[in-house]
C-alpha cells in the first residue's frame, strides 16, 4: 500500500526533437553522445516560452499560476536524443527514468519517449512567404507595446527575403490593410511601419479576420501562407466572444492558412492567444523585452514551417499496474481511463541546434516536451513483467499518399515504484527531463500557494528544490536548468522581500504529485 508521503509517479516524457547521432543507452545508465550539442528540434504549436512568468520576477513581483504554461516552459529546454534511426521523416524513441523527486525524494519513474527525424535540414530552402502581420495599434498598446513592435517589425525586413510578400494590417476600433503584398524592401512597408501609432479600442475579430483576408487572396501552395498575430488580446470592441473568435480562425486554418501569435501589454490575455496559435499549428510568444521583440520576428520569418508529418497521432495505452493520472506538455490530447490520444496538426523544423544556443539575449526556445503521469497501482496489477504501456504513432507524410505507421514498447527493468540507491537513467534525454519537470511542478505548486496567501508554503517548495538542482548542477552543467535555477532563486527572493518566513525544519514540503 502507498503512503501520501511517498510519490510514485511515473512520467511519459514525449520530447518533439531532430538530433544528430547519438548511441544507444546502456542498462547501467551509461550515456555516450556522438555528437549531441549539434541537435535541432521539431516544432509544434502552443506556447514557445513562459517569458510572462519570467518578467513578472524580474520585476520582483510574485506571478500567478496562470501565467505559467507548460509547454511554454518545456519549449525553452533542448534535450538530446539517440539517432533517427526509422525510415520515415519522423522517429519515436523511449528513455527510462527513475529517481527520487527533487522536493520530498519521493520516488518517481520517467520514461522519455522523443521524436527526431533523419531529415537534413541544410538541405531544405525556406519556401517564400505570403505572410500578414495584424498589429493592435489600441489605446492599450500606447508607450513601450507599440514602441517595441516597431523595432521587432524593421527587424524583420532586414530577415526576409526577396520573393517573400508581406501584408500590413492595423487595427483599433477598426481594422485597416496598411501595406499589401509588398517586398521587404518597399517603401510601402517601411511607411505603414514607421506610421504605427497607438489609440482607439481593439478590435481583435476584425483585425485578425481582416488579415486572413489579405493572405487568402494572395495563397499560393508554393509559398508559407500564414498571419501574425500581435496584440495584448483583449478584446474591447466588435465581436469580443472568445469562442467565436477562435472557430472564425480555425475555419480559415482549415483552409490551409497558419497563424502564429504574439503577446504584448499589461493586459495581455495568455490563454485566448495560446489556443489561437495551437488551433492554427503556429507558436506563441510573450514579448517580455525590447530584445526578444526582435527576436521572435526575426525568428518567424526565417523558420522553416514546412511540415515534416501532418496529421501525427500518438495513442498511449497502459498497463492496469499503472495509473494515467495526467498530461502536460500539449493542449492536444484526450485522456480515457488507461488510455491517452495525442493529435497534433503538424510538426516542423525548429531553429535551435545547441543546449547552450540561445536565440538572442533573452530566449531559449526550440526544445519541448510532452509528459504523461502515471501512479503506479501494485506490482500484482501489472499484466505483463517488465511492460509499462505500448505506444503507437501514425502521421501522414506531407506530399505523399498513404500513412507511416510506428509501435514501441515501453518497457522497465524495476517493479513498479521500485527506486534504486542512486537512481536509473537510460539517458541523458530523461534525466534532464526529470530536473525540467520538477522545477515545473516546483514553480506551478509555489505560484498556487503563494496566490492563497501561504507564501510560506510557497518557500516550503523552492527552497529544498533550489538546492537539489544546484546539487544536480555540480555533476550535469546545463545551460537551460542553470538558468532555471536564477529563476527559483528570485523567486525565493521576491517572496522573502514580501516577508515571508522559511517553514520550520521539521515541517515537510508537499508532495508535488500526491496521491489522489
């Protein structure tokens, strides 16, 4: 029987990554890279960073749960993987994973299943773009927002190329095509540029609509036909129902036209922009500074977002030893009792080839992870010896007739819940995963409590998970959790300036994934 004190968890880490070789994994944990630091990873939709989160520490503020994202968070971590070794344009791996969590030590087992693709992207052109950047030029987008999106947007030009097409929409109380269809090098687009200015309220519906709009009547298969999306997403006027404005967009994603979307402003509304770029197979950003404003424009014209599979499907089924308790890592998923169904649009070359690359001075991205978590039952439960679950992914390969098909077995040596003295890890894709997920769950438990008013229990949490990663730091340099770690140590430090008091010794922290 299992005690509350003791999590047993288990995590199904799904990385979305495009490695160079890597050998096998051996039984004893044995890792040797061949040539890792020259990965990169396989994009998809949703959030590509928590840059809200960060910002609001950086400012020595206390954040809200609500700004924190998961698959924002697991996009700013690059994790290696073993060769694409498959025949198609898509390969599913799996990394075994077992260790005391890094805030009680209780027990919690991981599996890393990754996708990486024998693809070689240096041999690929980024296709043209006809692209449509809708702009919220509001009264709410006044000073520093607007000030912002100049720079990122003359950035831009300096990135495009000479066959891509750009459109420029504006919109406040109404929406307004400033600049259609224009070269990077036009006057027109440096005017409509330069003459951004901010007033009025925010029609969000028509803007974006208006921009669709725009794309649509210049769609060409030849080219990437997508919108940008840039606004501080609240809507004031026009149609402002959520919902409505989400299916107008998924109609025209439907038709084949991509959106990518950009938060800015103080009232930025996180969740409306994530669903909209996850509907439409397009990133999300949160623009915390001038830098990363040029960042991410320049990062979108030059992505390449051809597809490399269409239509992915991962379907999850666990052995009855094994309880599916949750996912994070994607919106795109349907769990059913032992089961678990992942859709994904489309998935595609990422830009970031290193742990240690980074896109500019303040982002990260080009990682990702998807994670299942799994209780486990009893060892008498289990079905069959040494299986965990089965996995099975099919996608449609873009251009092509039929669809590739993949079965894998995830397998363990353990019992379940069964912790060895010093932990296993079959690789180094898994361990690190393990380190992300705990300062996840440790940012995510201390947000919620420390939103309630137990900003005690908040330091309950970051302070014994502050110094397991500064311990894990010591045998694993890495540039993604060292940064990771700046950030639980300012948190302590915003929540010791407010007064909060560390909790007695004797006082165990909670458990991050407690039994249910």
């Amino acid at each position: 029987m299992q005690t509350h004190e003791q999590c047993r968890a288990f995590f199904l880490i799904f990385s979305l990554t495009l490695t160079v070789p890597v050998t096998a994994c051996s039984d004893a944990g044995g890792y040797d890279e061949a040539a890792g630091p020259g990965a990169v990873g396989v994009g998809q939709g949703g959030a590509q960073d928590f840059g809200q989160f960060r910002k609001i520490l950086d400012s020595g503020q206390i954040p809200g749960p609500q700004t924190l994202d998961d698959v924002g968070f697991f996009n700013e971590h690059k994790i290696e993987l073993p060769p694409a070794d498959c025949d198609g344009t898509v390969c599913l791996h799996g990394q075994l994973g077992v260790m005391g969590n890094m805030i009680t030590g209780s027990n919690c087992t991981l599996v890393l299943l990754g996708m990486n693709t024998p693809v070689d992207p240096s041999r690929f052109e980024r296709p043209p773009l006809n692209l449509a950047v809708a702009i919220d030029t509001s009264g709410s987008m006044a000073g520093e927002p607007i000030t912002y999106v100049r720079e990122g947007l003359f950035r831009m030009l300096g990135a495009l190329e000479p066959d891509d097409r750009v459109s420029i929409v504006t919109f406040d109380t109404d929406a307004e095509v400033v600049a259609e269809h224009a070269s990077g090098d036009s006057a027109e687009l440096a005017l409509a540029i330069g003459g951004l200015r901010a007033s009025g309220m925010t029609n969000l519906y028509a803007g974006l609509q208006t921009a669709y709009q725009v794309v649509e009547a210049h769609a060409d298969d030849s080219r990437q036909n997508r919108v940008i999306l840039l606004s501080d997403g609240e809507a004031t006027t026009g149609i402002v129902n959520d919902a409505r404005l989400v299916e107008m967009s998924r109609l025209y994603n439907a038709r084949g036209l991509g959106l990518t979307t950009i938060g800015v402003g103080q009232q930025f509304d996180p969740t409306l922009m994530r669903q909209l770029a996850e509907s439409g197979s397009g990133a999300f950003y949160f623009l915390e500074d001038p830098s990363a404003v040029e960042e991410v424009f320049e990062e979108e014209v030059q992505s390449f977002l051809v597809p490399l599979a269409q239509e992915l499907r991962i379907e999850l089924d666990i052995d009855p030893g094994y309880w599916l308790r949750a996912i994070y890592g994607t919106k795109l998923f349907e769990m059913h009792g032992q089961s678990a169904v992942i859709e994904i649009p489309s998935v595609q070359i990422a830009h970031r080839r290193s742990v240690s690359e980074q896109d500019g001075v303040g982002r990260r991205g080009g990682g990702g992870a998807i994670i299942a978590e799994l209780v486990p039952r009893s060892i008498a439960s289990v079905q069959e010896q040494g299986t965990v679950g089965r996995l099975g992914m099919r996608y449609r390969t873009p251009g092509e007739d039929g669809t590739v098909e993949q079965l894998a077995a995830i397998t363990s040596p353990l019992a379940p819940g069964e912790l060895p003295e010093r932990g296993h890890f079959s690789g180094g894709g898994v361990e690190k995963a393990f380190v992300m997920l705990n300062i996840y769950a440790g940012f995510e438990m201390a947000a919620t409590r420390a939103a309630i008013g137990d900003e005690s229990g908040a330091l309950a949490v970051l302070e014994p998970l502050a110094l397991s990663v500064d311990a894990w730091l010591a045998d694993n340099p890495d540039h993604d959790i060292e940064d990771d770690l700046g950030y639980v140590r300012k948190f302590i430090a915003n929540l010791v300036a407010r007064g909060a008091q560390s909790p007695p010794r004797e006082k165990n922290p909670p458990e991050p994934w407690p039994l249910d």
